[in-house]
C-alpha cells in the first residue's frame, strides 16, 4: 500500500531523527515513518541514501533529504505556526545558525567522547566531559536572560539542540542534576515534558517491506 506521503526513515533514540520529528510533528505535515534498526537497515532507505544514517525524508517526487536540519527547514518552511525560523534578515538568525552549528561540531564531538569515553581512552571520561560543558555554559548564559536560546519565545535552536543535551545530562544524570546549570536544568525538563516531545517518543516497530504505512504524527489521516 502506497500513501503518497513522504517517507521519513527514523530511529527512536537518535537525535537528529528526535530532532527532525519534533519539527514535522510540529508542523503538521503527515509523513509516513518507517522505524529502522540501526544495524540492520533496509535496502529501500539504502538504494536511496547510502550513506545509511536517519533521518532521511524521501518526498514525493524523489528528492531525498539527508540531513535532520534539511527536514526541519522542510516542515518549517510547509507550515511554521510560531514561527520557530527566525526571518533570514533577522539578527536572531545568525545566533541560531551558530548555536546549532556549535552543537553540531565540536559539542557533538565531545559528548561522543564522554559517552563512550572506554573508545577514547586518550583522556579520562571527566576530561571530555569538561569540554562539554564549555557549551553548557554558554546556553547557561543564554537562558540567564530570557526563556529559550535566542529569544523569549521557541526556536528551531532550542529543538535542534535538546536531543543532544538530553544525552549529555543522561550520561551521569545525578552529576547533571547537581550541576549550576540551574536554567539549563528547567530548560531541558520544560522539554522534557511538553507534549511535543512525548508525542515523537512513542514506540514503533522495526519498519519491514510490506508493512501496513504508519502516518506520522499519530491522528494524522495522510489527507494533507
């Protein structure tokens, strides 16, 4: 069976996939989701990105987006309510190409390392750990002086970044805990909470050829 929606190839747990499906199911744009396996991926998302890494957003006349922050400026760009993308000539915009492009890079290098520190036994886990947190303390700053990231309002840096802070503090949650990160703290569990964020969370079967389609987000018809 064939919706003629786009096909969004995801993993539960990773957080760019995190990322790009609380940017659809903010939107409102009905995808159909198919769950991977990471280890075992299926020839489809294959043939169409080899690379073999999610999210992939396959649309309906072929283009493939390979790139979470590609999805998220697709469902943006389809239907953006709150108006989560700053305009490209606002001064906002930069700030938030440049947070996420932090936590993309070296913030993203370092949490790897703490994470599994025992495949990087050239500095102990504390060590990678204390290089994390120069970005902690930069959003730290940040949530000093308003509500979200950039703004008094949500932005696409605050969804693009969560899912990697939420690992950080899970690697020692009681460490996280007693951190001063306290506005980074009721930050991350505002997230944590919010419905958005509960409702990309729910558990999905191992996608498998001939599946029946599962629309995404749930209650969606596949109609739009």
């Amino acid at each position: 069976m064939h919706t003629g929606l786009p096909v969004l190839y995801s993993f539960r747990r990773c957080p760019y996939a995190m990322r790009a499906r609380m940017a659809v199911s903010y939107s409102g744009i009905a995808v159909e989701l198919r769950e991977v396996v990471l280890r075992d991926m299926p020839a489809s998302l294959l043939a169409c990105s080899p690379k073999g890494t999610v999210p992939v957003l396959v649309l309906p006349n072929g283009t493939v987006l390979e790139e979470s922050r590609d999805i998220i400026d697709w469902a943006l760009a389809s239907n953006d309510p709150d108006t989560w993308q700053p305009d490209p000539g606002d001064a906002v915009c930069g700030e938030v190409k440049f947070l996420v492009d932090v936590c993309d890079t070296s913030f993203k290098q370092y949490l790897d390392c703490y994470k599994y520190a025992e495949r990087y036994p050239e500095h102990p886990a504390g060590y990678y750990r204390s290089q994390g947190e120069v970005f902690l303390g930069q959003l730290e700053q940040r949530l000093e002086q308003h509500d979200w990231l950039c703004g008094e309002s949500m932005s696409v840096a605050d969804i693009s970044i969560f899912p990697f802070i939420r690992q950080f503090a899970n690697v020692d949650k009681a460490w996280f805990d007693e951190t001063a990160y306290l506005r980074l703290q009721a930050w991350l569990d505002n997230l944590l909470r919010s419905d958005l964020f509960a409702g990309v969370m729910d558990k999905y079967p191992q996608w498998q050829a001939g599946h029946a389609p599962m629309v995404f987000p749930a209650g969606l018809s596949g109609s739009n």
